[in-house]
C-alpha cells in the first residue's frame, strides 16, 4: 500500500494484478490501506492534532495514579487485584499460534468484507437527457460555459471545455465528481465526440481523461467505454492521438486492462482507417509494457496479434 502511494497505480498495477489473481481479499485490503494512506497525506495536519489529542489523554491518568501511591491506607488493595491482570495477559500470551493465526485471519476478513462494501457503496453514473444535464449543471458550470459549448465558433467551444477542464484539475473537482454522469451526457450531445476541429476533440477528451483520474472507478464503469469508437477514429489524427491514447491509458488505469482492451477491441472492427488501426495496435504495445503481461490475458492477445498479422 505504501509503494502505491509512493510509486503510483500504474507503477504498482503488474504486481497489484498478480495479487488479486492470487488473493482477492488481499488484494481489496491492500487498496484499501493505500486510500487510507493517501487521506492521511493529504490531511497531514489534521492527522497530527489528532495525534497530540491521544497523547495528551494519558497524561491525566498517570497523574491520578502518582498521588495514590504515597496513601499507606491503599497499599493492601494491589495485592487482591492487581495479580489478577498478569494473569491475564499471561493467559493471552500462552494462546498457542493456531489461535492467533484464527484471529487475524478473522480480523482480515471483516476488513475484506468492509472494503469490499465501500466499494460498491459508490453506484456506477448513467447518461441522462441533454437538458436535464444542462439544469444539474446550470449551478456548476459558471458563466456562459454551456452556451459556448452549443456555439458555431470553434474558439467558444475550445473555450468553454477548457473551463471545465480546468475545474477538473482545480477547486471545483469535487462538484464535478458529483455530476459525472451529467458531464459525459453533455460531452456525448455538445459539442459531441466527433467535432469537426481537432483542438476541441483534444480538449474533450483531455477534460474526460482528468474525469476518470478524479473520480471512484464505479462511477465511471459504463461510462468510459461510450466515446470508444470515436476515440479509435481519432487516432488517424497525430494532433488528437495523444489525448486518445491518454484517454484509454486513464480507463485502463480505472478499469483495468482486461477490461478496456475486449472493449476496445469489439470497436476496432467498425474502425476503417488504417492510421488508426496503427496508432490503436501501437497504444497496446505500450500498454503492456507500462501495467505488465499480468494484467491482461495472455491467449486473448495472441489470438488479437494474429488476426491483425492476417
């Protein structure tokens, strides 16, 4: 947990992959020990009042117990109870390791079990009517943000996305996280995922590529996969291919790689350009490289190799 924390998802995702493989119970403690740890960074302060509180909270009862120690009178009672406490910690220090062994098992289980429900406590978002996402929105999007992004002029609607962007890497994520269902209905509708100006297609996918990265991976479980095959269109673009490969590197990263590549790979057959073809089979490449040949299943891609060599 802490070298996720340290190193990062993508960094830490081969060997993550062949621990849920292994132990899925570990695997979902391990994530769940690295959020905690995230938190605990991101709240360094708060973490350390909270430490002075605990440390503070002794010291009264250390205190209280000195003045009863010179009392001649209260010298009897330790040898009644006191004994009584060694005795058992004794006990719990004879439990033989099978016990011990039971009991943490036990304890790594319950923490498996509350991992799990966490995670699924976060339904997955869905696409919703065009203008109901413009009202949900009309609070979040300031300005004239969602009028721009219905504008004729290519500049309004670079504008109005980088806007959005920018409130994706700022202040206003968390309003965003919110909403992401009614982000990606906007996005799906207006501008949409096939405009004619390659500089707010980078954009767009720019903005929903920091979405993914933001938000709880069931959030976005259905959702990343709906700009799929105009992502792999895309790709004929040199000016747009890096913003595509982003984008499918952010799910892999959310959804992990033996989920996005079937996906992805069920969308190449619609895709007739060869330059994207290329640039698709090229992002694999790296694709393995960066996650590990853990993380996806090894025949699934022979079988991919082989009808593209053919």
């Amino acid at each position: 947990a802490y070298f996720i924390v340290v190193l990062g998802d993508r960094t830490m995702y081969p060997v993550m992959a062949k621990i849920e493989g292994n132990d899925k119970k570990k695997h979902a403690s391990i994530l769940e020990l690295s959020k905690k740890l995230k938190a605990k960074e991101e709240g360094g302060e708060e973490g350390k009042g909270a430490v002075t509180e605990s440390a503070s909270q002794p010291a009264p009862s250390a205190a209280a117990a000195t003045p009863a120690a010179p009392s001649p009178e209260k010298k009897a009672v330790p040898k009644k109870s006191p004994r009584k406490k060694p005795a058992l910690r004794s006990k719990s220090r004879g439990k033989s390791p099978s016990s011990r062994k039971k009991a943490s098992t036990s304890k790594a289980a319950s923490s498996s079990k509350s991992s799990k429900s966490k995670g699924t406590s976060i339904p997955a978002a869905k696409l919703i009517e065009y203008e109901d996402a413009k009202e949900r929105l009309g609070s979040v999007f300031q300005g004239s943000i969602l009028a721009d992004l219905e504008s004729k002029k290519w500049k309004e609607r670079v504008g109005a996305v980088d806007q959005i962007l920018e409130l994706l890497k700022g202040d206003g994520v968390e309003s965003c996280k919110e909403n992401v269902g009614a982000i990606y209905s906007l996005f799906n509708s207006k501008p949409g995922w096939k405009d004619t100006n390659f500089q707010v297609c980078k954009k767009i996918f720019e903005a929903v590529t920091a979405l993914i990265e933001a938000c709880d991976p069931n959030a976005t479980r259905s959702l990343c996969v709906l700009p799929l095959e105009d992502c792999l269109n895309k790709m004929s673009d040199r000016k747009i291919e890096p913003a595509c490969k982003g984008y499918l590197t952010a799910c892999c990263e959310a959804q992990g790689p033996k989920t996005i590549l079937p996906a992805t790979k069920e969308k190449l057959g619609k895709v007739r350009n060869p330059k994207a073809i290329a640039g698709f089979i090229g992002w694999v490449v790296t694709c393995i490289q960066e996650f590990g040949a853990g993380s996806i299943d090894v025949q699934q891609m022979i079988g991919y190799a082989k009808e593209w060599i053919s």
